[in-house]
C-alpha cells in the first residue's frame, strides 16, 4: 500500500466520522506520575500505577480509533498535542468545571450545540470494554433515549442519551457506589436501556486476578 493510499483511506475514514450524528465523549487523565490511579498506587506503588494506566490507555485507543463516530478525548489537566490520541481521529478538549457532573454535563452541552444526535461518555481505562460494546451502545440511542453500563463498584462506565438531560449529572457523589442507583431514579420516567455490567479498574483487587496484568504484579507477588 503506497503512502498516498493510506492518506486517502484516512482521509475517508475521518470524514465519515466528522459527517456521523454520534459522538463519543473519552474523559482521560493525564498519565502522570502519582495523579492517576492513585487507589492502585495505594497498593502497587505510583511506577506501577501509571504503567497500568497507560496500558488501559492504549487499549481505549484502540478500541475506539476504528469506530465510526466522531470522537473528542476531554483531558483532566490541559491538552497534549503529541500523544496516543492521534489528532487526525481524536478532537481534543479539557475538561471545565469544579466536579465530573460538571465537567460532563459541559461536553454533552457543547456536543449537542454542535449538531449530534446520539452522544456516549466513557473513562479512559476500561479493559472490560470493546469496539462492538460501543457500537451496540449508539445502536441503542436509536431505539432509547438513554443508555446506561452499570459498573460492579456501583457506578457507571458508559453514559449515553439523544438529549441532554441536566438532572444526570448534579446530587452525585461522585466516585461512590450511589452514582448508578441515583442515576437510574434520574431516569425512571425515561426510556432507558441497561446495559451488560462490567468491572472497572480502581483497585488491587480488580486486577489482581486478571491474566494481562500479571507482569505489572510481579513485585506484589515475589
């Protein structure tokens, strides 16, 4: 495949994106030392900690690079130009706002002033997630309103809704196992799909199981 031919393929990928109603929202941190994952560090040491982050990084890049939709990536402390998130796939923002309602509340804003139709959020460390999740996901806005993955710690890994819908996002306390059972009394006038539960990544003891995080645990398990 010649260069011109690859710049050609992404080229149409890109404008099939940018042309699509969905938006996918990818709230991240900034992988730096002792700021992420800091309930892991607790456990394995802030080295480990951010090397396990970004593992989930590159594979939330991965999982939503081909999916078609247009994607922003909203950083936690300013925006990195030369980063994973390829700038030709991934539009990139900061997050605004004193707490994650907030600051989730404004994408979703912002994504509907500017014309899309469906929106879905999700964090920036879920291995228990795939490409077909998410397209299945956008595929549910059509027939619902909202759309909801219940996570096992009793929160949420996937938020999604065809209009905006304040109330979601203030009375929460954020981080606790509360946000999913407040969240779906928000919705019970609503039409609502649930989605599969999954298990995401806070703890030691959300990994410590788990095949592909063996090498990180080496030093836990000596």
């Amino acid at each position: 495949m010649t260069p011109n031919t690859k710049q050609k393929e992404a080229a149409t990928v890109n404008y099939t994106n940018i042309a699509s109603k969905n938006l996918l929202l990818i709230f991240t941190r900034n992988p730096e030392l002792g700021k992420c994952k800091t309930r892991l560090a607790a456990t394995l040491g802030n080295q480990t900690a951010l090397d396990i982050y970004e593992f989930l990084l590159d594979h939330t890049v991965e999982i939503t690079e081909n999916l078609i939709a247009a994607k922003q990536v909203w950083y936690s402390e300013e925006i990195w130009e030369d980063d994973i998130w390829d700038s030709n796939i991934f539009d990139k923002k900061l997050q605004q706002g004193e707490d994650l309602g907030i600051r989730m509340a404004k994408a979703f804003q912002e994504g509907f002033t500017a014309g899309y139709e469906r929106i879905i959020v999700i964090g920036s460390d879920m291995l228990d997630l795939n490409q077909n999740d998410l397209q299945n996901a956008f595929s549910e806005l059509k027939k619902n309103d909202f759309v909801i993955g219940p996570a096992e710690d009793g929160g949420y890994y996937l938020l999604g809704m065809n209009r905006f819908k304040p109330e979601l996002f203030v009375k929460k306390n954020w981080g606790k196992e509360t946000v999913l059972a407040d969240t779906l009394n928000d919705l019970k006038n609503e039409k609502y799909h649930i989605l599969e539960e999954r298990n995401d990544v806070d703890l030691y003891e959300d990994i410590k199981d788990i095949e592909v995080f063996q090498p990180y645990l080496k030093h836990i398990k000596a």
